[in-house]
C-alpha cells in the first residue's frame, strides 16, 4: 500500500465508483431526452435548497443538506414545467433563467450564513466546487445507498425509459403513462445531481453526467451497451481521479472531470466507425477507390 492511498482515499475512492456509474447511467437517459443542459440547471438549483437547510438545522448535516437540494432542485422541475406549459419561452431561455435565478438566491443565502456566527463549521463551499477528500464514512454510506437506489430503479423500469427515451409519442400511443415515466426519468436526473454534489460540486456536476455519455456514444449504437460502456467510463474515471488526486495533492472532483473529458477526447478521435481518425481513414480509402476505378474506366458507383 502506497503512502499516497490512504484510509480516506479509500473511502472516497468507494463513493465515487458507484457515483461515477450511476452518473453514466442517468447521463445517458439526459442525453437521449436532449436535457443536457438541464442537470447543469439542477445542480445550480439546488444551492438555494442547502443553504436553506443549513440555516433550519443551524449546522452541517450531510443528509439534511441533501433533501433541501433536493427539493430546491424539485421546484426548479416545477418552475421549468410552469414555463413549458404556459408560457412561449423556449426551453433553453427557460434553462438559463432557472440557473441564474436559483444560484443567484443561493449566493445570497450563503452570503448570509457566512455572516453568521461559527459560519465555517457551514462547509457550503464543499457543495459548490467538491470536496471529496472531506467525505467521510457515513457520507459514503449515504453516496452508496442513493446511488444503488437510483440504478436498481432503472434496472427495474428498463424497458419503459427506454421506450420514453426515444419516443415518448409512441411510448403514449402504446398506453404507456409518459409523462409520468419522464417525469421520473427528471427525478432520477435530479437524484443523480444531488448524490454527485459533495464530491464534484455544483460547478461540475453536470459534467459527470453528461460526458461519460456523450464518449460512450461514439462507440457503439445499442442502448444497453450505451449504459454499460457510460456506467464504466463513469466507475473507472472516478476511480483513476481520485487515485491521481490522492498522489498528486490536487481536487478529487476536478481530477474526475478532468479523467473524463480524455476519454471523451480518445473517444472523439478513436473509436471505430464514428471517431475522427476513423472518418477521415474511411474517407480515404473511398478516394483512393475511386481513383483507382477512374482508372481503370470503370463508372464510378452513385
């Protein structure tokens, strides 16, 4: 054992591999819907829920501040709800005025606690930017247990999301409640941010949904090995993050997002069939091809 692995590098090392694939998992649905954006303005949303809790329960408590991040991230579902059935604005402008108008409350609620006397046992700005070095035993049983929840939903309602994830209409059509299966499949997203706010924070968070869907994307074309291969990439960017941040002395939850942005990049430019490397040696060999037909004077295929 390296002196650099610590007992608490083991501990947040356990958290963050069954974050990262619960992360990969409801990342993938987020992406399908075309609601990337949308976890980014749930993880801005729900600042306003733990300052709340913090000053109710007047200290720091991990599961307290959890559900007031939660619910703040439930009524920003509603706020965006309330805009896309009675109002013209368009989603993205409803994202943008969700995000800036809960995060703004929530810079002023945290301005005013640290006004308060004993502010610094607050710990508010572990939510913000990530603390995962600060995550203790306890925090990581409650990090386990939400995000084992939050997967074993999705196992047992696979086929309705995937079904809904696609195409809601038909989903509809079939007899299928949709709406209430989207509206899960937004509380599943809104579970997955507010499990991920202590060890990457509020500012990255949404980063550790997306990514690892977004790369596993460029590999392959069925659904289930989409979760699969995002759920790893979420596991093993969480696990190599947080090695290097223990040997390294740097933030776990930026070293994370940091893992995961190269292997979108690898993804980018070397996965098989849809990478730029691929593309551009695809486009090759049909050039060279072609020529070679001009060539020989046969009529080049349409």
């Amino acid at each position: 054992m390296t002196d650099w692995l610590t007992y608490n590098s083991l501990i947040v090392l356990q958290g963050v591999t069954l974050l990262g694939a619960c992360s990969g998992v409801i990342g993938c649905f987020a992406v399908l819907r075309r609601r990337s954006l949308v976890g980014d303005a749930l993880a801005h949303a729900s600042l306003p829920g733990v300052c709340l809790a913090y000053l109710i329960i007047g200290e720091k408590h991990f599961f307290a501040m959890l559900i007031g991040a939660f619910l703040s991230g439930l009524l920003g579902i509603g706020f965006l709800a309330i805009l896309r059935k009675f109002t013209r604005i368009k989603e993205d402008a409803g994202i943008a005025i969700l995000l800036s108008v809960f995060f703004g409350a929530g810079i002023v609620l945290r301005s005013v606690i640290q006004q308060m006397p004993a502010s610094g046992r607050a710990g508010l700005d572990s939510f913000i930017f990530g603390h995962s070095a600060g995550i203790v035993q306890s925090d990581v049983h409650w990090i386990t247990g939400l995000s084992a929840g939050t997967l074993l939903i999705v196992l047992l309602c696979y086929k309705e999301f995937r079904l809904v994830a696609f195409d809601p209409e038909f989903a509809q059509v079939q007899g299928w409640p949709a709406r209430l299966l989207d509206f899960a499949l937004m509380l599943l997203l809104l579970g997955a941010v507010v499990i991920g706010l202590p060890a990457v924070g509020i500012l990255l968070m949404a980063a550790m949904l997306i990514i690892p869907a977004a790369a596993a994307r460029f590999w392959t074309q069925r659904f289930s090995f989409l979760l699969l291969l995002s759920a790893g990439a979420g596991m093993g960017s969480g696990i190599v993050g947080t090695i290097l941040s223990a040997k390294f002395g740097v933030p776990t939850g930026a070293c994370i997002i940091l893992v995961c942005a190269a292997f979108f990049f690898i993804s980018l430019l070397f996965a098989p069939g849809r990478g730029v490397v691929a593309r551009i040696l695809a486009r090759q060999r049909n050039n060279l091809a072609l020529q070679a037909q001009m060539k020989a004077g046969e009529e080049p295929p349409p």
